[in-house]
C-alpha cells in the first residue's frame, strides 16, 4: 500500500518546485532575442570590416587593373553596421548583467540558455564555413599573407565569441567573475574601436567619398563625350570643331558638365582624326598606373582596353585619335 501522505507530500513539492520556476516573460524573450541579433550582426560586420582591410593593405593585382575601388563600399558598410549595431549590443549585454544580478533566478531561463547553445553553434558552424571559402580561395590563387590574415580574423572574433559565451554559462555573477566579465567586453570594445578607426584611415571622410564619386561621374562624362565623338566622325567624316557641334535635339543628343561646378567640360580637335578634352579633377584616381609596377593602361570596360582614364588631383586631359579601320565612316544611303 501506499502511504497517501506521502503521496500527497511528493505532489505539493513537485507543485511547489514547479511554482519556484522562473517563467520566460515576453520582455525575457525580446532582450535576449535582441542581445543575440545585434551580436551576430556585430560579429559579422567585423569579420567583414577586416577582411576588406586586409584586402585594401594588400591589394591583388588581378583585381587592380580597373579605376574602380572594390573594397571601399564594403567597408563603408562593415563601418555603418558596427557604429549602429555595437553600441545596442553593448547596451543590451549590459542591461541583461545587471538584469540577473538583481534577479539570479533568471539564469535558468530556457531562453537564455537555448539562444546561448545556438549561438555557439553558429559560432562553430561559422568558423568551419569561413575556413572552407578561405582554404578554397587559397587553392584558387589566393595571396598568401592574405588567407593567413583573414584566418587570423576569423579565428580571433570566433573565439571571442566561442569564449565569452562558454564562460557566461557556467559564472555565477560573484565579483571577481563580472571584474572578468569587463575585461572581456574591454578587450572587444578595443578589437571593434580599434578596426572601425583602421577601416576609417582607409577609407576616408565622407567628403572624400563624395569627391570619389564626382570624379567617377567625370569618367563618366568623358566617355559619353568620346563615343559621341566617335558617332559624329563616323556620320560626317570628321571630328567636332567644339562640343557645340555634337548637339542635336533629334537625337536627344547631349552635352553633359561638370557634376560639381556645372562648368562645361574643356575639349579641342587636335587634327582631322584627333581631338582633346580635360577635366578637373578632385583627387587622383584609385590605383594609379604609377604606383603599379609594369602596369599598363586601365580598361573601363570591356573592348576599351586602348584606354586610359588614370588622372592626377587638378587639370587632366585625355587625347584620344580615332582609328578608322575600328570606326568607318558610314556610306551616305546605306
């Protein structure tokens, strides 16, 4: 037989044991639920931000040739993601600590611990995938000091992460633990500051990518002034005395300006299959052909290869001859 006030004893502890558990609270759920996301997205935006500096202190020359910057817009946006996203990070890590100080039972929340599990799980599995693309690139021609670098990257920001979240399951929030716990967030605070000041050197001010992108549009420009030139030769069997003669409203035909001054673009017909034309340039071109050893000219496209649009900072001008075997002039009635 069954001793019935010991059955009943038994039910009120697992009822009260029950009662004694601390419960997940939607506001539980949306803190770690956020701590989490911005730490994946801070991770991530770091990873990144050191690869593309990696990538900027040691160019490769097959990606050199062009008068495009490659690495620039992924480290103005690693840069973005890391001032906006950290800084909540940091908040949110600091609200949970002081949270389950002031309520210790909150520890055991499964919340808290299955978004710990998956987050070094994704740790790991992102490590392994890293290693597998940077090995791959490797054997496809990486440079050497740069996989060795970008591994670095990898494995430092993995095991912070791997790190500190393997410790914040097992602490116990006495005083020499969370003394422990602020030099960890010290020493990120300084990997993160740290890239984000080195990704700033290399890339520049925001009025220097400004100027970038105006001079990209003066590139741009003149290439659209070249071919028009190149379709009025091969209509009339003869290059434009001036711009002016390029007009033609039929043909909606335009000449673009300066996108910064509104100047009209400088040009001159040097002889009958010759012409010049200048711009003024704010900064000098990415990858000049004189920092390049053996360099030749950069292409701006494909079937371009013959050209060059390298300039210096001020007044540069390009003198192009057209080729008539390339571009006939095109039979009247035809």
């Amino acid at each position: 037989t069954y001793d019935s006030e010991a059955i009943i004893k038994i039910a009120d502890n697992k009822q009260t044991n029950y009662m004694d558990k601390p419960k997940t609270t939607p506001k539980d759920f949306f803190l770690y639920f956020a701590g989490f996301a911005t730490l994946y997205v801070s991770a991530i935006s770091l990873v990144n931000l050191l690869w593309n500096i990696v990538n900027k202190i040691f160019p490769d020359n097959l990606n050199d040739g062009y008068y495009y910057d490659y690495y620039s817009a992924g480290m103005r946006l690693s840069i973005a993601s890391l001032i906006v996203v950290f800084p909540i990070y940091l908040f949110l890590a600091s609200y949970l600590n002081k949270y389950l100080l002031a309520t210790p039972e909150k520890r055991d929340l499964a919340v808290r611990k299955w978004l710990t599990y998956l987050t070094l799980f994704v740790t790991g599995a992102a490590v392994v995938s890293d290693f597998v693309v940077l090995v791959n690139t490797l054997l496809g021609g990486e440079i050497t000091v740069r996989f060795i670098l970008k591994t670095l990257a990898v494995a430092i920001v993995a095991g912070a992460v791997f790190a500190y979240y393997t410790y914040d399951l097992r602490k116990n929030f006495a005083f020499g633990q969370i003394s422990r716990t602020k030099l960890l967030v010290t020493l990120a605070c300084i990997l993160v500051f740290g890239s984000l000041a080195l990704g700033f050197a290399l890339v520049g001010s925001p009025m220097a990518a400004r100027a970038v992108k105006f001079d990209e549009r003066r590139v741009g420009d003149l290439q659209s002034i070249q071919w028009q030139v190149i379709s009025y030769w091969q209509q009339k069997g003869e290059v434009p005395i001036n711009l002016n003669s390029l007009k033609n409203p039929i043909s909606d035909s335009y000449m673009p300006t300066d996108p910064e001054t509104g100047k009209a673009y400088e040009y001159k017909a040097t002889s009958d299959l010759s012409f010049r034309f200048c711009a003024d340039f704010s900064r000098a071109s990415v990858g000049r052909q004189s920092d390049r050893t053996g360099a030749g000219p950069s292409p701006t496209g494909y079937g371009m290869a013959d050209e060059n649009w390298i300039h210096d900072a001020g007044e540069t001008c390009f003198d192009r001859t057209i080729d008539p075997d390339l571009y006939p002039v095109r039979t009247k009635g035809i």
